[in-house]
C-alpha cells in the first residue's frame, strides 16, 4: 500500500494538470470502488474548478470552487495516470473513474483490486468526515516533534513499530519507512514504546522527518502496483537500509558487529502485528 511519500508524490505530479483547471468531463465506470461513490458523482463534479491540491495522511485532496472536496486514496493497487491529448490507449478494464480536463488532460484512476476509495465532502466538515477526524499529526509538518511524540506513546505498552503505524500517533508511516525509520534510529522494532526516552523520541521524530522527505525526493518507494502520476518509477527502494534485505550484510554496522563478532551482521526479518519487520539485531537495541 502506498505510504506518504508515493501519495505526496503522486499529489505533486498531479498539481500541475489539475490546479486552476476545469473538469470539463468526469466519467464514472461504475458505482463503488472499496465503497459506493457518492450519489450524482460525475454530475457533481463536472465543470467545476480544482482550486488547490493538497494532501492529509495517505489521501490526495482536491479541493473544488464549489467548497466541496474530493479526495481518494490509491488502496493497495490504486495509481492516477496523465495523459495529454494523443497519448491516450484504450480504457482498460480497471480504469474505474476518468477526468477530463479544459487543457485537454486526461486523469485516469486505476485499480484493480478495488480497495481505494473516493469521497465528496463539504469542506467545512472534512475534519469530522470519519476518515480524518481520528488522525495524528503529519509528520512532515510542524506539530510533529519529538515531544509530541513522546507524549503520544509514553503510555503504549505496545511495540514502538506498532506505536508508529498507529495512524493516530503519526499520519502516513507505513511498513517500509517503520522499518528504516528505526534502524536510522537504531532502535530495536520490538522495544516497548513506553520505554523511549524523551531524548531517543527527538532521535526517532527527527529520523522519520528525513526518511519521509528523501523518499519523497526520490520520487517514493515502486513496489508492486506504484508509479507516479507520470508513469514514471520511484527510486527510494534502491536506499533501502533494512526493508526487505533479509540475509544482507548491515549498511551501519562496522566490519564484525558491535561486539567484536567475526561475521558481518546480517538483516533479519521477523513477524510483528501480522506484518514482516526487518531489522539488524546488532546495532538495533
């Protein structure tokens, strides 16, 4: 599933063909994605004005001239597409929702599996709408901080990569920059949250701030079904210091490990909450 770096990415690439435009058509292939699409949903749409882009935890935001807002998350295999005029192949079978614009763009959103979701909501009860109103703070922005952070799990008795998935301690972080965040931070996935320092908090706060935006500028993670909303790839998995290395030497570690050992200390993986962890057991504590 697309974390924040692909879903900010994806918002970037799609600002330039959709801010200031009108959507000149909308075509609804069919009445729900993972849920029902919202009732008169092309109706509603056409002709009005995208004002501005943005983005909230992994959802993309379009907020229109009419103060609503539309805002879809990509699921598992969800993925927005650009295509100008004369570079359009036929509709495929999961191309779902297509929307046209006055510069004669046109956005195709993709999926197969159908576990995305669209929504229309006014935005003056977007905050209350229920897949924001229990959010935590977005990373990248300035109410995240290691106090903040501290404050969040200083009372979970629940792992701190769990405490870090919660989406009501942090927005966006999923498996893959769990995993990175904390071998940057060198911190043990199965550490008890509670047990942090407020100094080992600003470590780990500050380390998920520079995981997100350099994946982000590496344009995210391509795993499985995501590219951008150019088509293009993203290059972040080829940083990767921890996730799915299992069995590869540790990029942090020196030569023989923390303690001495003669072997290089190798990644390993283990489950956590139903989900694969990778982690260096040597320098992770």
């Amino acid at each position: 599933m697309p974390e924040l770096p692909e879903v900010e990415t994806v918002m970037r690439g799609l600002r330039p063909s959709l801010e200031g435009r009108v959507l000149r058509k909308v075509v609804q292939r069919r009445d729900d994605l993972r849920f029902p699409l919202p009732e008169r949903f092309s109706e509603r749409l056409t002709g009005r004005t995208v004002k501005r882009l943005s983005r909230r935890a992994k959802y993309v935001l379009a907020h229109l001239d009419d103060d609503m807002v539309l805002f879809f998350h990509l699921g598992m295999s969800g993925r927005v597409t650009i295509l100008p005029k004369g570079e359009r192949p036929p509709l495929g079978a999961h191309d779902h929702i297509i929307f046209e614009t006055d510069d004669d763009e046109e956005i195709r959103y993709c999926d197969p599996r159908r576990f995305g979701m669209m929504d229309l909501v006014c935005q003056s009860e977007l905050s209350a709408h229920k897949a924001f109103r229990d959010l935590g703070p977005e990373p990248l922005g300035n109410e995240f901080s290691g106090p903040v952070l501290f404050e969040k799990i200083k009372n979970k008795k629940t792992n701190i990569k769990a405490a870090i998935l919660d989406q009501r301690v942090v927005v966006g972080i999923g498996n893959i920059y769990a995993c990175e965040a904390l071998h940057l931070s060198r911190m043990a996935p199965d550490r008890i949250a509670s047990t942090l320092s407020q100094k080992e908090a600003e470590i780990l706060a500050s380390t998920i701030r520079d995981v997100l935006n350099r994946a982000i500028e590496a344009g995210g993670s391509s795993l499985r079904d995501y590219v951008q909303a150019s088509g293009e790839l993203g290059y972040f998995q080829h940083s990767w210091t921890v996730y799915g290395r299992e069995g590869e030497v540790c990029r942090h570690c020196p030569s023989g490990g923390l303690s001495g050992q003669t072997a290089k200390p190798v990644i390993q993986r283990i489950q956590q909450n139903g989900r694969s962890t990778f982690y260096c057991p040597e320098c992770q504590h």
